[in-house]
C-alpha cells in the first residue's frame, strides 16, 4: 500500500461534538464500526485520577464506564465492537465497555500485551490490518506488531520509529496528545492550546519521518488543544483513508468560558465513499 501524503488540501469538516460527562478535557476516542465513539477523560477523584469511557451514539443517551483509579485516560485502542484497551495506572488491559464502575479485578477485565508492554506503555489498534503499535512514553518510540503475534507472544517487529518529535519548527517544546496507526504508518499529534499543533506522520517500515504539517483545524477558536487520533478506512470504497482529530476548545462567555468537544474529520476529496455512508450527527 502507498504511504498517504500530506493531507494538505483535504476537506476539513466536524464529524462530531461530543457531550462528555465530566467537566474535564477529551484525551482519546476511538470510531467503532457502527460508528459510535468511545471517548476518554481523566476525571480527578481524591488522591487518584479516574478514567471515565463514555460512548456516544446518534441516537442514544450518552452512558459512561468509569475505571475506578486508572488514571489519565490518555489513548484508548478498540480490539473489538465495546472491547477497549487502555492503561489502567501502568498496565495495560482489555475491557469490555460496560455503564458503570469497574476496577482491575472485575469481570473481564485483563492484562494485555504480555512481554510487549514492559515499562510505560501505551498501544493502539489497526483492526483493518491487524497490528498494534506500542508506544514508550519514557523512550518515546513505538515498535509495530501483528496483533497474532501479540497474542503467541512472538517477538517479530514489523516496524518501528523514533524517538518521535515533540518540538515545533521552531523549537518550541510541546505535549504529545494522540497516535494512530494505519498498515504502516504511523500518524502523530502534537500540540497544546497556546501552539504546537501538528500532525506528523512516520513511515515504519524504515522509521522514517513522512511529512509534517500546522494542525489547528478548530478555525479561529483562540484555545484549541488536540486531543487524540484515529485513522480509518470505514465507509471508503477507495483512495485515502480518513482522519480523525480531537479537540477540546475553549469557547468564552463573558469572564468564563464553556469546554466544546468536537472531532474534526480530514477527507482527501479523491476518496470515494460507500453509497450509504453518512456522518454521524452528534451533539
């Protein structure tokens, strides 16, 4: 598969504006394939942090799984329809998504990665390929696997890259907010509200840098933080696959502000759609 090119001149346009159930920031998200979102937040609890899943639908009533002592929330992976993979406080594990609370020794709830997720580690999925990319948060590396191999524990890289930028073209050094993975290649958002916001991409096969590009798509919205990263070919019948950039916005009212949420969708205008595709409308 060709690598995809800088999506200079994509169509930018707002895919979905999510109604979070904390008055926190957005931190991941993930696009299922009947096209409702699994979202995260880091909620503060106490002495703890919280990660609250909550999923959204066009047509249903938001409903939240919240993961008693987790953590930030920051990268969510879908292996399967409601199964997510996320880091519970330094170890990553599969759940089911279920409304509710759950802790480590709940039901179903289990380690994942095995020998693979040693240290701080995050991964995220490619269900159309069939690999996770783990991701160092001390090395800041990632390292590609096919997910069978993940599963025998086998240890047969099929790419790898880094350490992956967090500065600006001009230096300015900058948070890291969102991976995605799409066969090999690995997309990379960085940023903050104040600046930074970019959207790089490697090719993993070598390790390479691809490209890099400004990525403050929110318009003119003074305070605009990316936050998470999903790439996917659902509802292409051919050409590029779509991106999907989260933001949480800052929109001022008078002395306070209101947090908007929204995904933006990059489309190159070559792709050619299935004939029943349709943006999901959320509020």
């Amino acid at each position: 598969m060709a690598m995809v090119g800088r999506p200079t001149g994509w169509e930018n346009t707002t895919h979905a504006t999510l109604a979070l159930p904390a008055a926190d920031t957005l931190q991941g998200f993930v696009i299922q394939d009947d096209w409702s979102i699994l979202a995260s937040q880091g909620v503060p609890n106490g002495d703890h942090e919280d990660t609250w899943i909550s999923r959204h639908t066009a047509s249903a009533p938001v409903r939240t799984m919240i993961a008693m002592g987790a953590g930030h929330g920051a990268i969510l992976g879908g292996l399967a329809h409601d199964k997510v993979l996320f880091d519970f406080n330094g170890k990553l594990v599969l759940a089911p998504w279920r409304p509710g609370s759950i802790s480590r020794s709940s039901q179903g709830v289990k380690d994942w990665g095995g020998v693979f997720q040693s240290g701080n580690m995050s991964a995220v999925i490619d269900r159309r390929w069939g690999t996770a990319c783990f991701y160092h948060h001390d090395t800041k590396t990632v390292v590609l696997r096919a997910l069978a191999d993940v599963e025998t524990q086998t240890d047969r890289p099929l790419g790898n890259a880094g350490p992956l930028v967090n500065r600006s073209p001009s230096g300015r050094l900058t948070l890291r907010q969102g991976w995605a993975i799409y066969n090999r290649q690995l997309f990379y958002l960085i940023g903050d509200h104040a600046g930074g916001q970019e959207l790089i991409s490697y090719e993993l096969a070598t390790g390479r840098l691809l490209w890099r590009l400004p990525a403050m798509l929110c318009g003119d919205v003074a305070w605009q933080e990316p936050q998470g990263l999903f790439v996917s070919d659902l509802g292409v019948l051919s050409g590029n696959p779509m991106i999907y950039v989260g933001f949480t916005n800052r929109i001022s009212i008078g002395d306070s502000f209101v947090r908007q949420h929204v995904i933006k969708r990059l489309r190159d205008p070559a792709t050619v759609l299935t004939p029943d595709w349709t943006s999901p409308a959320m509020v």
